[in-house]
C-alpha cells in the first residue's frame, strides 16, 4: 500500500482499532505492540488476532486496509441503492424480489406511511404479533427493534428508520435458535462475464447475548455454508480475551448446527444471480438472507461487505477461485493478483 494512503488509514482508523483491542483484552494498554503491528500491516487488531489463532498468521487474508480501498469501490454511488434501505426494498419490491414490506418511515421525528401502509402494518401485526423497526442507514444490527404494538412505533423518538414486516424463518433456523432472525450472508461478486457469482456464504445465528439479532459484533454466532449443498459448518464465536470457540451445537439452545443443511439451498444461488440482473450496476455486495418456508427473502443488501466470517473458514490465497473473482477488484493486493495469476 502506498505511503499516504496507509497514514490516512492509520489516522481514520488507528485510535479506533487500538481501543478495542485494550478493551478485548488484547494488550495491557492501547500501545501493546502487536495491535500496533496489526495497524500497521492494514488490519483490525481483534479481527487478526483471531486470524493467528485460526491460521498462525495473517498472511494470505484480504486486510481491513485492501476492504476500504479497493472493495469499497467498485459500486461507486450506486452502493447507495443498499446503504438506504428504504431505496433498496422499494428496488426489490419493483423487481419482485422477496423481501419485508415497509410501510413507514421516520424521517426527522417524522413520520410518513406508505399507501395504505398503517392498515397494512395493522394487518401484519394481528397475524404475526410482531413488527421491525431498524435505521433507514446502518449496519452490524444496530438499533434493530421488535414492536408489539402501532402505539410503540408511534411514540418511537430516536433517529431516522423504518417499520418493516417481520419474517418467520424456516424451521431449521427457528430450532437452532428461535430470539434471532438467523440470516445467510451470500457474498457475491460480479465476474468478467457480467454474471454475479456467489464466492462465499456464512450463515449466522443469534444467542442470548445478540437478542434480537444475530451479527456477531452483537455477540452471534457464525458459520460456513458449503456452496454446493447448502450444509452448515461449524460455528464459531470470540469469548472473553478475544478467545476463540467452535460450536457444534448452539451454546443456548444445544440444537445441532454442524451439518444441517440450509432447505432448497439452490433457490438462494439463483436469488443471488436474480440480484445481480436485478442491478447490474453493482459488482461486489454481501446480501442478507433469510430462508423461510416459503423461500429466500432478502433482508438487507451490504456494498461494503465484509470478508471477514468468510476468511474465519478458509485461507483466502489456498482458494485460486475466489483469488480470481476478486483479482479484478482488488488490484493493488500482490499475493492475491500473484494466486489469481499463478494459483500459488
């Protein structure tokens, strides 16, 4: 990376990083020297440490540093069509794209319903008993809200957001753990074919600690999907100390998660092509996905994904595939465009 654009990453992100990283327990202070090391390589103390735990280094891995300043770019303005997520529901909505009905918004303390959309929500309620409230802008499950009532969303006073349907998911999710949506994150990327190609899928999972969502910056699970048979891996989650565990079955509920199969696994590859004709003008986005009796539906849409959850399951450079899906967009990465070359 070059000289000036690492000290911008440093200063924008440095202070941050070394911060949690004292506070997980990662050094006696914030100046402990290998989250400063981390910094320094492009990458976010707590994520690397678990890299080494994983795989002994961080050699090998896309860097905080690469995810900013190249895969943060290929979308350009058009990641706003997923950033706003009242933008992106009304682009699937108009494609017909399974995905949550909105039927209002708060904007400035205020409030504006769709058409017919506080029947509707009515409606909604007396058959599910529950409604979602989240940022109209956000990320990592924050703020995410269950409403019981119309009167609870009415008296909602805090910042920009919108009222959304809430999904059932399928049963296998629910049985695993049934106080989360548990979503599929498909990372996809677009290939010099202009196909979108699923490259990668994680599924996560909440716990008593994540309530009511399953990111695991809240404290969630997460796992691999095998691409070709929708069977879940193990998951895994970062303790105390940052220390990192495996899970066969789930911490809360014992229910098994390794080797349960996500039910008609293809609908999801072919929803993710289906997105990607849908834009055509975005090339590398993290779709959030939950499966539900009925189907895929799609959550939320994130043009600044992360390969994080992807790179706790496999050595991004040992997978000569994925190095080339990504080559294109990450030009700037010698080992990655050295694999995608040479496949070593």
């Amino acid at each position: 990376m070059s000289i000036k654009s690492r000290l911008k990453f440093i200063a924008r992100h440095g202070p941050t990083y070394l911060q949690r990283a004292s506070k997980a327990g990662l050094g006696k202070s914030s100046f402990s020297a290998q989250p400063i090391r981390d910094v320094l390589a492009g990458f976010d103390p707590i994520e690397a440490d678990l890299y080494r735990q994983l795989y002994g280094s961080t050699d090998g891995l896309i860097s905080n540093y690469y995810r900013e300043t190249d895969l943060f770019s290929p979308n350009g303005y058009f990641g706003c069509v997923t950033t706003i997520k009242s933008v992106f529901a009304s682009v699937l909505e108009a494609e017909g794209i399974p995905t949550p009905e909105v039927f209002a918004a708060v904007q400035d303390g205020k409030i504006t319903w769709r058409a017919n959309g506080r029947q509707r929500a009515e409606s909604h309620l007396k058959q599910t008993e529950r409604l979602v409230l989240k940022p109209n802008i956000g990320s990592q499950g924050e703020s995410v809200r269950l409403l019981d009532s119309l009167e609870a969303f009415e008296e909602y006073s805090g910042g920009n957001a919108i009222l959304t349907a809430f999904v059932q998911q399928g049963a296998y999710a629910q049985e695993i753990f049934p106080g989360a949506l548990n979503t599929i994150r498909a990372v996809s990327v677009r290939n010099d074919q202009n196909q979108m190609v699923l490259m990668a899928a994680a599924h996560r999972f909440g716990t008593a600690k994540s309530v009511p969502v399953d990111n695991t910056h809240a404290g969630g699970l997460v796992s691999n999907i095998d691409l070709e048979t929708g069977a879940i891996g193990k998951s895994m989650s970062a303790g105390q100390g940052n220390t990192l565990t495996h899970h066969a079955v789930h911490p809360d509920t014992q229910a098994p998660i390794e080797g349960v199969f996500v039910p008609n696994w293809q609908q999801v590859t072919e929803l993710v092509q289906q997105l990607g004709r849908a834009m055509p003008y975005l090339k590398f986005v993290g779709w959030d996905i939950a499966m539900t009796k009925d189907g895929p539906v799609v959550i939320e849409g994130n043009s600044q994904a992360s390969l994080t959850s992807i790179q706790y399951f496999e050595r991004l450079s040992e997978n000569k595939q994925m190095c080339q899906l990504l080559a294109a967009h990450v030009p700037n990465c010698d080992w990655l465009q050295e694999v995608a070359r040479d496949g070593h």
